[in-house]
C-alpha cells in the first residue's frame, strides 16, 4: 500500500482587493469612452487610432480633472514611416473595424482592425490591436499585431512605432508574457513619427 502523505495549505500572497466599482462603457456617437474607476480613456469607433484622451484620477478623488488628463488624442495610436519619409498613421483609417470582443462587470476587450493610412489616402500595412481594460485598475493591456501588406523588396521603412502624445513627461513600463520589464520616459508633446 502507498505510504501516507501528509499535505500542508500555505497561504500565499495576500489577495487583491476586489474592484471597489464594475467598469464602465459610456457609448457616444463616436467614441466609447470607458471608466476603470483610477483611469478614463476613449476608444474611437470611426477609425483606427485605438485610443485617445486618457486621464488618470492622481488624486483620488473619484472625479477626472483637466489637470489628470496624460494622453491627447491627436495622432494617437500605430504609425509607420516609410523609406521616402511618408507617414502612415492607424487613426486615418476611417473605416477600421472597431468592436467589443469581450466584455463583462471587471473587463472589456476591444479589437480594432485596419490600415495605416497617409494623408493622401495611400495604405500601407495592416494592423490588428486589441485594448484591455481591467476595473479598478489604472493600467492597460495592449497586443499589436503588424501584417505587412506589401511585396517584400518593395517597401522598406524608417521607423514602425505606437504613438502617445502626452501632456507631460511621464515614466512608464512595459512588459511582456516573458516577464521582460523594460521603463521608458515620454516626453510631453512627442507623439512619434
């Protein structure tokens, strides 16, 4: 007969809080405009520029001022610039396929779906980015896909980035599923490209 095991239940780490509200989703004629609580931004529904106007309640008081506000909502979002310096942004596409993909009282899950678009109407490149946004917390899930479009030898490029305006110098992280941490600085008022 196997011998006897004898198992002991350790309590890890204390739990965290549950959310103290259920995350909100305000549907406006062109954006949708999503509360965590901490943390109010806009997902517009008429073209791909995946997010814009974020405000970050630093002082808790439950209200968003104009003083919270971080990201603007001019060219926020995917751009690329190609070898003759022509820039292609996310946010002119404006007929990108935006939708709720998953939703629910503690996260909603956008998915936007486009091209980069320049000002002369010319596309180059698709995208596919999904948004998470979680109640109660004051960070987001990004995941952008690029899909190269054009035929290779064709087209080649200076720079492929994810543009944040913001109203003032801020820290930020990234991560990703590898558990790589890495702090980048924004600069107040460069938005890339």
């Amino acid at each position: 007969s196997p011998a006897a095991s004898r198992f002991t239940l350790e309590y890890g780490k204390k739990s965290v809080e549950r959310a103290k509200q259920a995350i909100r989703v305000t549907t406006l004629e062109d954006v949708y405009l999503v509360d965590t609580g901490p943390l109010r931004f806009g997902v517009p529904k008429e073209n791909g520029g995946v997010i814009g106007n974020v405000s970050l309640d630093t002082n808790s008081n439950g209200r968003f001022e104009l003083s919270e506000q971080i990201v603007l909502s001019e060219a926020a979002g995917p751009y690329l610039i190609d070898r003759s310096n022509k820039t292609y942004r996310a946010s002119m596409d404006d007929k990108a396929r935006v939708e709720i993909e998953k939703s629910d009282t503690l996260r909603i899950v956008f998915r936007i779906e486009g091209w980069y678009v320049a000002e002369d109407g010319s596309k180059l490149c698709k995208h596919v980015t999904r948004l998470s946004a979680f109640a109660g917390l004051s960070s987001l899930r990004l995941e952008h896909t690029w899909i190269m479009t054009a035929v290779t030898g064709e087209a080649a490029f200076r720079d492929i980035g994810f543009a944040l305006p913001t109203t003032q110098n801020r820290e930020v992280v990234f991560g990703t599923n590898d558990g790589l941490v890495s702090n980048f600085s924004l600069v107040m008022g460069v938005a890339g490209g």
